[in-house]
C-alpha cells in the first residue's frame, strides 16, 4: 500500500546520495529487525500528526544521521521489495530532524536494553537519556554496536537512549516553544523562594568570609613589623596643677632603667612563669587569638569600656609597642596582622626576647631586668622560681598587683602563676608545694626610676595619677610615648598650704611620727592637695589603712538622724559594761544624762555606744551602711573588705568607735559628702589628659553626683560639728569661717596611750582629713612626751592647712538644717530639764544665844548674853550626786517637759529624762 507521503522513491524526499537502499534508506540488516523491536518512532507528545518529511542531506554529502551510532556498512532491516519496514497504518518510520536538546519530549518514557536479560526497564525522561544524547551531539559520534551485541536496531525512542539521533520533528524555536520537545512558558518550572534565600544567605556568607579575609591579606601585605631596636620611647608626660599650667611633676620616659638582656640571660622557669601567667599556649599559637579577637568585636558592637583583653603574648607586645591600647576593633586588626605576621617573621623566642625587655612591670620599670632589680635588688639572671613568678604576676597590673600596694591580690595571682606551671609540666608539684611568697624590697629602697624629679611629696601624687591614668585604659606605654598632658585636680596654693603646715607643725616633733593630709572639694570631688609623706617613692600614709577613733562618730550619728532621732535625743554618759568590754570615756570626761549633740562635742564613748545598742541588734550594719554610702568603699588595695571582721562576719559594736581601718582619702571624702548636703561625689585626682598632638584621651567635665542622704540628715550632722574646732583648743579658722569638724583618738591597747590622732574638717568648699601617727604603731607623744589627742597637733596642722588654702576665698556658710523629729538642728540645751525640790527646809541657826545672869554688886545683876550650840539643829549628811543624775556647772538645761533620752542596758530613767 502506497503511504499518503510517498511521492517516489525517495519518499517525496530529494536523493540523499548513494545509498544502498531505495529513497536514501540504509539496506536491510542481515537477520531482519530483533525480535519485539518497534519499526516506528514513537508518537509526538500531545497527539500530535508528523509533519512533512524533510528531504536529506545535498546529493553527495556522505555524513551519516549526528548522533547514529550505526557501523558504515551496517543498513537497516528492509520491508517486502526493499522498502523500508512500515509502521502501524503503514506509515514510514520518519528520519530524526534536528532537535532543540537531547531526550526524549517532556512526559515520555524511555526504554533502555537490560544487557544481562535482554529485557527493557523504565527510566525517567531528562535524566540518562538527556545526558547521554547530550554527550554523542558534542562528540558528534554514537557508539559503535559491538559484534555479538544481542540487541535491537535503536529507533525511536530507543535511540535517544542509546546514542542514535534524537526524535524527528522541527526545532524548537529560541523562545522554547514550537514542536521539537521543547516546554513552552507554561510548561517552564517555577523558581523556589527558598532557593533565592540560599543564594542570598550564600552571598552574604561569602561576603563574611571574603571580605575579611581580602582585608586581612590586604594589610598583611602591606604592614612591615619593625624591630624593637627601631622603637622609641622618649617623650616626657607631664603633671599640671588645676590651672593647667602649674608644673607640679613629670614622668620621664625610663631609658635609664631600662636594660635589654637576651634569651640566655634569662632562666628558663622565668620565662616559663612569665608564659603561664599570660599566654599557655604560646609556643603553639600562630600569635595572635582568634577568640580574643572575637570578643573585642562583641565588646565593641555592645559599647562596653572594657572592649579588649585575651590577648596572646605578640598581641601584647604588638600592643605595648606599636598600635597602642586605644578600644576600637581598627587597633584590634591592625594589632592582629601585626601579630600574625610577626609570628611568621619572627622567633618564639625573639618575641618572647623583646616582650620582656619592653613590658612594663610598676614602680617606673620596662623590661624583666630593671623590675629584678626594683623589686629584688638582684639581676635577672639570679632570680629563684619563687621571683620570678612574682615577677611574672605583676605584668597582669603592674601598680594594682605591687604587694607593696596590694599584697592579697599579689599573692593571689602569685599562686595563679605557679599553678599554671605546674599543670604545663614546668614545675613539680612536690616542689611547687612548699614554696612561700617572697620578701620584696619596698619602693623607697629600690632603685625605682633615677630619672624622676618628684622625689618629694609630689611623688605620691605621681603614683596616685599614674594608677588613677591605668583605671581610665591610659596604658604605661602611651604615658611614655605620646608627651601627655595630664591636667590634674590638684590646686598649687592648697598643695603648697598642706606641706608648709606638715612642716611647720611637725618641725622639733618626735622622729618617729608620722602625718598625712588630705583635701577634697565636696562639690565634685577633686582632690586638691595631698600628703603622704616626704619620700616621694616611699610608704603612703595618706593611702594606708588606719583606724579612725571617734572621727567614726559621724558616721553613727548620721545613721541615728536617718532613723527620725534629733539631735535633742539624749543618752547617760556613765561608764558600762557590754559583754564583759567596760566602755568609758577619756580622762573621766561626762556630762551625766545629755543630748547627742552635746556628746560629740565632747567625744563621749559611751554616750554613742548607747546611741549604738539603741539601734536594735543591727546596729552595727546599720553604721557600716550608712558609712559606706557617705563615700567609704567597700573594699580598699592592702586592706581588702572594710568595716568588718577579718573573716567577713560583719563589723562588731567597736565600729562606733572606729576600730575599723580607712584611708585618709575616704575620711575627707565622705565628710565632704556631708559638706555637699548628702550628695557623694567620687575622688579623684586627674581631669583631663591630651596627647603631644592634641588628642583628648580623659576629659571628666562636670559629674552631678550622687545623693546619698537627705540634705536635712547631712545638714544636721554639720550643725553638730560646727562648734568642735572652736572647743578644741580654739582651732577656729581664720577671719571667723565658718567650719564643721570632728577630732579622734585610737588607743593602744590597754596601755593607757594612744597610737592615732585624727582632726577632720571642713567648710563648704573644702573638706580636709589629718592623721598624725607611727610607722610601727607605737605609742604617739607629743615633743615633750606627753599623750597626743586629735585636738593638739592634728588640729594645728588641720587649721594652718585650711587657712592656707582658702585664704582671699569667699566666706561661705553652711545652710540651716531642716527638722527630724521636731528639731532642726543642734537644741540650745544639753541636759534635761531638772524640777525644783517640793518641800522647804526651816532654818536652824547652828548657834543658841542665851542670857546668864551675872552680879556685878552685892544683889545687883544684870543678863550677859552667852553663845553655845543649838542641839536641837539636825545633823545633816554630805550626799553625793550620782554621775549623771542632772545637769553639769554651767550646762544649759532643757525646758520643763519631757525630752528623749535612752539608757543604758539594765538602766532606768524617769519621766523628764533627768538619768538614774
């Protein structure tokens, strides 16, 4: 039957050149098609008729089908008469036409020959097939049937699997529709919104990564390391007084006391300390830490001041001697490629070698050779185990870990250290068990840095301004290396006063006594003038823990004035006895049954210790509180915790007598606090710092402070002060000032001596504190060997340091205290009222006048008076008045009424609060 499309021969198609076949058409294979093989291709998708066959190849071009995979003689099976095998209806199997892309139409499902069974199985479309057909159109050859194969002539479909040439039909027009197999727009499959956020959230990790790390590589290449020969520390910082023009110190770059030594010269448990004090992993590290690194980012992005640390021995050399300690996370990386590049350039040990040649270590010293000698008297190379890890602990805080200053924490770290060799497998354990903390030379006998002016008393204000700068992040290298301008809070004419005072006042005094003054502006909290002692590299008593005496009664009295007691409350002032402690008061000193007020002018122990117990059984804490929010801190270097028991039990009933230890610092500042109506403002001693080139590193400005009490509770503490300079041997200040002060003994033990005299005082725009005492704690006497009290030679030194510095200042006064609980301020009266007597005693003149008779003539006489004495006159008995049964000779008494006052334990008091 002649196919609708068979024109001829050739089918209607042009002559496809010399073939074997008719039409073109390969011959028949030998054997004929395999058994189950299909003749005709298979139908196009969606139902579609076969379009008009396309006529071959020009007459001539001898280039097989793309993709057939035919050998060149091999000719497909032929039909009856040569013709080409037909399909079902008698239709010829069609030639493949070109298509848009290998496989199958979308939809269709392929069969695959199974080599071992012959059988066919299922695969999906677009997947071997289009891979495969995708490979032979590159290649632009099929595979070769091998000889043998028992397998069927691919056609159809078969051949897109096999290797032949993809189904007939047009190709696919470019916008992918048309017939050719292609899937038009509707068919096209759409974009996943989570595939557009993988690729979003691709990006930006390798935004996170790339970038950084093209910065990094960046400034790696870019950055030269220098060696610490090339690195120079030669300008001096300078100390100004308030006026900022006031020299008043200098800190000189310390050159002189510093000595480079090499790695042999120091001891290999040395560095071993030095390595377990600050980076275990150093000889391990690629220099620098990514953690720490990490951290300071964090600490950046969240503000924190204290943004940095975890720093690996390079960083901080990097740090110390190059990029600075300034918080930002550009420092951070430039320290960080630095780092890591010197890492590579360099040694461990060159490293380690300049780190401890350049690191500071306190008391003015660079480098492990000049602290050997500051702290030890000794050269690096002779320091045992024990110094070296002493040694190696200060790097943490080169002044806050001096044992000098702070031995509870030097100790500490100490042990930190030798632990952290131990546990690296640098020290036995057996040997690092009976090791004790070594002695350590004090500064004044080390050799400290010989360049420096201050030896005197301004030396102590260095050191206060040096630790004050390390607090504020300002590091020892940028001190020695940027020519700062350190503006401090000390006033020249304040300071000045201070000195001249202690020399004046202590000129001819015994060799063993000791003072310290310190004054403080209650207003903001600066200190302007300040005395430790004459050795500027010496022992600081103005910063040492000292018991306070009965300057701590203000304290107490505050607390008893926030409890809604007036200073009109009035306590007995006889001796007692509280567990078995009998208080009394100095020199027998009382004033019977009498008001607060009237006691803290006269200092009475046991008046206060009865204020004290009548506070309920938390007296105690109740002072410490109040003593710690006027200005007292909670925790002082070389002390550690304040106003309690060693063991942190708490304080214990001897606080109101100041048994406790506070610096003499605290003491002017907490009393300022009174001064400025309760509002506390922390002390401190530097206001502004600039570099050489004008960079402001510290500026404080203004700080409002802080109310800590009622402006009525500090008030009336003021009002209770104001006449006690005036009573202590007329310590008035000069021109009529006004003042508020307070005096203060400590006694030694039970020897009947005192071993600390205090004087505080203070005016409304300058509060100062004297401590006059020993270095050993002996018993201190004034020139003449007698007993020395707050209100001698504290005082003197006090009045002339006051006058001194507020000479040409305006008068000021202290504003009229408010009431608590109806009184305001300090009563006009001290005792309690006293009733007059209810009966009246009749006279009895001690003598009788009787008349005798006497005869002067014979029976003449006349009456002569006579004297003898009246026996009817009652005998009366001396009594003696008990000690606080009613007011003193000349003591004001209080109106007729009732008035406050409390007794003692196992005491009474009757209705007008007249005592026992």
């Amino acid at each position: 039957m002649t196919s609708p499309y068979d024109d001829g021969p050739s089918g209607g198609r042009a002559n496809r050149g010399p073939q074997s076949g008719p039409g073109g058409y390969p011959p028949p294979r030998p054997g004929g098609p395999p058994q189950g093989g299909r003749p005709m291709p298979p139908a196009r998708p969606g139902g579609q008729a076969p379009g008009p066959r396309r006529s071959g190849p020009p007459s001539g071009d001898m280039r097989a089908p793309q993709g057939d995979t035919r050998a060149p003689q091999s000719q497909p099976p032929r039909g009856p008469g040569g013709q080409a095998p037909r399909g079902p209806g008698g239709q010829p199997p069609r030639r493949p036409g070109p298509a848009a892309r290998p496989g199958p139409p979308s939809g269709a499902t392929q069969k695959i020959a199974n080599p071992a069974s012959g059988a066919t199985r299922k695969i999906p479309p677009g997947t071997l097939g289009e891979a495969m057909s995708s490979r032979n159109q590159r290649s632009g050859t099929g595979t070769r049937p091998r000889p043998g194969d028992n397998t069927r002539p691919r056609t159809g479909a078969n051949r897109a699997v096999g290797g032949g040439t993809p189904p007939s039909g047009p190709p696919p027009r470019r916008n992918g529709s048309g017939s050719g197999g292609g899937k038009g727009p509707k068919g096209r499959k759409q974009k996943s919104p989570w595939r557009i956020v993988r690729r979003v959230l691709y990006v930006l990790v390798a935004l996170a990564v790339v970038v950084p790390s093209a910065v990094f590589l960046i400034a790696y290449s870019t950055v030269s390391v220098p060696k610490p020969g090339d690195l120079k520390t030669a300008q001096v910082a300078t100390i100004l007084a308030d006026d900022g023009t006031t020299t008043i110190g200098k800190i000189v770059p310390p050159q002189g006391n510093r000595t480079d030594v090499t790695i042999d010269q120091i001891p290999p448990h040395v560095r071993n300390a030095v390595i377990a004090a600050e980076d275990r992993s150093f000889y391990t590290n690629p220099g620098f830490s990514i953690s720490g690194f990490a951290r300071a980012v964090r600490d950046n992005l969240m503000g924190k001041s204290t943004a940095g640390g975890g720093s690996t021995i390079t960083q901080q050399y990097v740090k110390n001697a190059m990029v600075g300690n300034q918080h930002s996370l550009t420092r951070k990386l430039h320290e960080l490629v630095i780092s890591a590049k010197m890492a590579r350039q360099w040694s461990k040990d060159d490293i380690l070698t300049a780190y401890l040649n350049t690191i500071p270590f306190g008391r003015g010293t660079f480098g492990i050779n000049a602290a050997a000698q500051a702290y030890f008297g000794k050269k690096v190379q002779n320091l045992t185990v024990e110094e070296g890890a002493m040694l190696a602990a200060t790097i943490n805080q080169p002044y806050g870990l001096d044992p000098e200053n702070n031995r509870a924490g030097a100790v500490q770290r100490w042990n930190y250290v030798l632990d952290g060799m131990v546990s690296m497998g640098n020290l036995p354990k057996a040997q690092r068990e009976p090791m004790k903390y070594p002695n350590v030379l004090s500064s004044s006998a080390s050799s400290g840095n010989k360049n420096d002016p201050d030896s005197g008393p301004n030396g102590l204000i260095k050191r206060q301004v040096v630790s004050e700068l390390s607090e504020a992040g300002i590091s020892d290298s940028q001190i020695n290396t940027e020519g700062l301008q350190i503006t401090t809070t000390i006033n020249a004419k304040a300071q000045q006063a201070a000195v001249d005072s202690v020399t004046k006042n202590m000129k001819g005094e015994r060799p063993e006594d000791r003072t310290a003054v310190v004054s403080v502006d209650p207003k903001d909290g600066a200190v302007k003038a300040y005395y430790g002692g004459s050795n500027g590299q010496g022992y600081d008593f103005a910063n040492a823990g000292l018991m306070t005496g009965s300057t701590f009664k203000v304290f107490g009295l505050a607390e008893n004035l926030e409890m809604g007691k007036p200073l009109s409350t009035m306590y007995s002032s006889a001796d007692l006895d509280v567990h078995g402690i009998k208080i009394t008061n100095a020199e027998g000193e009382t004033c019977g049954v009498c008001t607060i007020a009237e006691a803290l002018k006269r200092s009475l122990n046991t008046s206060f210790y009865r204020m004290e117990l009548d506070m309920g059984g938390n007296g105690p804490e109740k002072i410490a509180e109040m003593a710690h929010k006027l200005g007292i801190p909670d925790t002082i270097p070389g002390v550690g915790k304040t106003l309690t028991e060693p063991d942190g039990s708490g304080p214990n009933d001897g606080i109101i007598l100041g048994q406790y230890q506070v610096r003499a610092l605290d003491m002017a500042s907490a009393y300022g606090t009174l001064g400025a109506e309760g509002i506390y403002h922390k002390p401190h001693f530097v206001q502004k710092v600039v570099t050489a080139d004008g960079q402001v590193l510290l500026d404080r400005g203004q700080s409002a402070g802080e109310r800590k009490v009622s402006k009525a509770v500090a008030d009336n503490v003021v009002a209770a002060m104001a006449p006690i300079a005036h009573s202590s041997f007329k310590h008035d200040l000069a021109g009529g000032r006004v003042s508020a002060a307070k005096t203060g003994t400590v006694q030694l033990g039970d020897t009947g001596q005192n071993r600390d005299a205090w004087m505080i005082g203070l005016t409304p725009s300058l509060s100062t504190a004297v401590w006059v005492g020993t270095e050993k704690g002996v018993a201190l006497k004034n020139a003449n060997g007698g007993i020395m009290y707050g209100s001698t030679l504290p005082s003197d030194i006090w009045k002339d340091t006051m006058d001194g510095a507020l000479d040409g200042t305006p008068k000021e006064t202290f504003p009229k205290p408010a009431e608590i609980g109806g009184q305001a301020g300090v009563p006009s009266y001290s005792a309690p009222y006293t009733p007059p007597s209810s009966t009246t005693e009749q006279f009895v003149p001690p003598v009788e006048i009787t008349p005798s008779q006497v005869e002067i003539l014979p029976g003449v006489t006349i009456p002569i008076p006579g004297f003898h004495q009246n026996q009817s006159r009652p005998q009366q008995q001396q009594q003696q008045q008990p000690n606080d049964a009613g007011p003193m000779s000349g003591q004001p008494v209080a109106p007729d009424g009732t008035w406050p006052s409390t007794p003692a334990p196992g005491e009474s008091t009757n209705s007008n609060g007249g005592g026992n």
